[in-house]
C-alpha cells in the first residue's frame, strides 16, 4: 500500500470549504480505498463525522425509485454501523414519499450528528435513468441546507463525471450535462502511481521478504503498465508468487515481461470490463484512428468522447491520444484481433529453426499465403473496419509468437503508420541472444496515392531509433480498383533513403 491520500491533496481543502464535489477514476486505481480511508481519518480527528457509502444497491431499479432508495438506504445503515462507533450512528431514517427518502435520510443524520456530517457516495454511476436524476435532484435540493440541515461536504465517486453518468434517452445514453448536480465546485481524478511510487511500493516487498527487484525490471513495470495501480499490483503479484518464488532470486527484466504475458493471457476481471468497452460507439470513435494511426474525424461529441475513454483509463490522460500504457495497447490488439487468431492452423515451433533463431523469412511468406486465402473475409468482419488488415497480421503473429517471443506495437496517430518490433530470444555458445524484426504496417486507401514512398521513410526512422540495418514494409492495398487478394499478394525488395535494405510485402 501506498498512501492513497497522496494523489488526492485538494480533498480535505474541499472538506473544509463546505464543497461538494466529484472523484472520477477507472476502476481499481484505489477510488474507494482513498475516500474510505479519509473518512476514518476525518471521524477520528474529532472534526466531522464522516463516511464512505455506496449507491450500488439501487442498480437493479432504474424505473422504480423508491425500491431503489429503500435498498440504497438499508445499505447505508449497515455501513454506518461498521464505519462510525455507536455515538455517531445515524437516527431512524424517516418514512417518506418515494423521490425524497434519500433527501429526507440525509436530512436527519445531519441534524442529530454532534459535528458535521461528511458523506462520500461511491458507485452513484451505477444509478440508472429515473433513480439517477431523482438522487441527483434530491442532493441538488438539499445543497443550499448545508451544514446544518444536510451534509456539510459531499463527494461522488464513480467512473465518470456526472455529466457522463448514463441515462436512458431517445437519442444518448449519458447526461451530456451536469446540470442535475450543479453544485459541484470541483472533479477531481485520481492520479496513477509515478515511476518513484512503483519503485517504492516494490520496495516493501524487498524490505518484507529480501526479493528485489533488479532497476532494469522496475523500469519495465512502471513502462508496462505507466503506474495504473492495478496492473502495477498485479504485475508484481505474478512476478513474485508464481514466477520466481525463490526470495532469494532477484526479479529480472526477463520476470516482468514474461508476468505481462501471463496478465495479458488471463484477461482477468480488470482486463475484462475494459475490453467489454471497446464497441461502444463511443470509445471506437476514438481507439480505431488511434489503433490505425491515422486522425480522428473530430465533430461536435469529440471532446466528450475523448474524455469519456480517458475516463475508463483506456487512453492516457494527456495529449497525445494514445492508448493508456503497453498492457491495454497488447490486451485491446489481441481482443480485436481474437476472431481471426482461430484461422491461423500453423504449428509455431515450424518457424524455429534448429539453431533456435526465428525463420521470419519464412513466416512472413506462410502470412502472404494465409492473407491470400483468408484476408479479406477476416478482415471484413472486423469492428474496427479502419484497422481491420492491420489486425489480421498481429493474429497471425501472436499465434506464431506467442509463448516464445514478443510483438512490440507503437501506433503513429496522424502519421498513418503502425510499427511492429518482434523480439525473439535465444541462445548461442551459452548466452542468451535476441532477434529483432521490425515492420512498418500502412494502408493505401482510395484517393490516395502509393505510401511506398513515405513507408520508406518512415521505416528509416524506426530503423534507426531501433539501430537495424533493415526492416519490412507492409502495405495493405485497400483500393476498390486493386483487383483481388491473389493479384496483389506480392514481395518487392526496396532501399530506404538511408539505403537499408527493405523487404516491401503488397497485401
């Protein structure tokens, strides 16, 4: 653990100016853990009385407000007896007219509480339609009461900002406003850890068990994952209770890329709500120019589409639009690539040749033959349609690949490119060497013309930063007047302006 409080300092400033306020971040970046955490502080200070409740409860009842605040309040006062010691405990909650009990609850507490009550409501999000904007209204309502008559300083808490908190609509499915919780004088969002938080709470461990972790090894967790708690947590969980269970062995660079491969395969319940994400209309707007490396179209609901996926924690929250960290980059990759990974019928240890290293010559030549015969239909199944190609390409490497090597991916957003390193290890006179192969993925698309050219030069500079002495361009020919797979499916050999020698594979 790591303080939580930390990535939160505007939130007792907050407290103390009566505010009420948002905390929106994607799910286990430590949301409840921070807000229940300072509530007990709070109570135990002696200043206010303060709790962490949830909303949850009224999921199930999108059309049926009262249930819902009945089931919410029930919940609520077993909360509090966990939460607050018998002096603090709330009163009977009082019958009231369904759409005011959340209101008329809140009321009471705050009268009968001997300080200020301070109320952190989590999971208000996972309130529907009707519930939704009847809780939001009451608290709305009961604002300009405060302190004495209704909770001095609140905070929601959920993925989202209120505005979008879902709601069922004709044309939408979020508020599009936070008018219904006008109040609000702040959202925060709760950061992730810093490379120096990552080292650090790796350290308890080494200080715990003596295992440490090598500098090249922390350095690849914290670039994995760019500090999302969960995945940092759960890197070094693997690492350490399944990997290298000898604490007296060090945690090696090669031990946390092979706990991100483990992570990736198991898509555990994190890994899975996000890419439960990934066809909503909304986070596609955005993730597909980005997955293709090409500009988003922009229009009027951009912005809000933006903010949206950042707030799920699959972008990063700052400029430029890139995927969150390397993990979600592979994880989103293989999920939208998963129908066509079946249809590679390949043996991957055929590509291994007796020395250890990877045939990729030969690989790249068993891919023309599966794009001739299969291409186009997986392709054309594809969500992600502007990707689509691309995505048929990294199944087939994943199923080559995977178990042996790695598949690096940088993505070129506005620059129409995608850049593949594949990272083969093996070992020579006893030593452990590792092949490298990069490619260049672009597309030609109607009315455009030859990216040959500009492929080159992009894969000169990817050389070059890789410090190769050559490389393969893919060029997916995605014109109507191309003709079909079979008359197109083809190798050339090329020099790059650099004069590297370029294996150029037509598609």
């Amino acid at each position: 653990m790591l303080p939580a409080l930390r990535r939160l300092p505007e939130l007792r400033a907050l407290i103390d100016q009566e505010g009420y306020f948002v905390v929106h971040a994607p799910r286990q970046v430590g949301k409840t853990t921070a807000l229940r955490s300072l509530a007990q502080e709070l109570t135990d200070e002696g200043r206010y009385v303060a709790v962490h409740l949830s909303m949850e409860m009224g999921n199930p009842f999108p059309q049926d407000v009262g249930t819902a605040e009945l089931a919410v309040l029930q919940e609520w006062r077993s909360e509090a007896h966990h939460q607050l010691p018998a002096e603090l405990q709330p009163p009977p909650f009082p019958d009231a007219p369904a759409g005011s009990r959340i209101s008329a609850a809140l009321t009471v507490w705050a009268e009968s509480a001997p300080r200020p009550l301070v109320v952190f409501l989590d999971e208000v999000d996972a309130l529907r339609d009707e519930t939704l904007l009847s809780v939001l209204r009451q608290l709305r309502s009961g604002y300009p009461r405060r302190p004495q008559n209704f909770p001095s300083s609140m905070a929601l808490i959920g993925l989202r900002d209120v505005r979008d908190y879902k709601v069922a609509s004709d044309d939408r499915d979020h508020l599009g406003t936070a008018s219904p919780f006008n109040i609000k004088v702040r959202s925060l969002t709760l950061r992730n850890f810093t490379a120096d938080e990552v080292a650090e709470l790796y350290a308890q461990h080494t200080a715990e068990t003596g295992q440490r972790f090598e500098p090249e090894a922390l350095a690849l967790a914290f670039e994995s994952t760019q500090g999302q708690p969960w995945l940092v947590n759960s890197l070094a969980k693997v690492a350490v209770e399944e990997l290298v269970i000898d604490r007296t062995q060090p945690i090696r660079r090669e031990d946390v890329e092979r706990a991100r491969s483990v992570l990736i395969a198991r898509r555990e319940t994190h890994l899975d709500s996000l890419t439960e994400r990934l066809r909503e209309p909304r986070v596609r707007a955005i993730l597909e120019p980005v997955l293709a490396g090409t500009f988003a179209g922009g229009g009027d609901t951009y912005q809000d589409d933006l903010q949206y996926t950042r707030d799920l924690g699959l972008c990063a929250p700052d400029d430029p639009v890139r995927v969150a960290n390397p993990i979600y980059q592979e994880m989103i990759a293989r999920v939208l690539a998963g129908n066509a990974e079946p249809k590679v019928v390949v043996a991957p240890r055929s590509f291994v040749l007796p020395d250890g290293r990877l045939d990729f010559t030969r690989m790249l030549e068993e891919f023309a033959a599966f794009w001739r015969e299969h291409g186009e239909v997986l392709a054309a199944g594809m969500t992600y349609h502007e990707v689509a190609p691309q995505l048929v390409l990294m199944a087939f490497l994943h199923r080559v690949i995977n178990g042996g090597g790695q598949v690096d991916r940088e993505y070129g957003v506005g620059r129409g490119r995608i850049d593949l390193l594949v990272r083969w290890p093996y070992q020579e006179g006893g030593q452990r060497r590792l092949q490298r192969h990069a490619l260049e993925l672009k597309v030609w698309r109607e009315g455009e013309k030859d990216p040959l050219e500009k492929g080159l030069a992009q894969l000169d500079e990817y050389l070059t930063r890789l410090g190769l002495d050559e490389g393969v361009l893919v060029i997916f020919d995605r014109r109507t007047e191309a003709g079909g797979t079979e008359s197109r499916t083809r190798f050339e050999q090329a020099r790059s302006p650099s004069g590297r020698q370029v294996t150029v594979l037509r598609a």
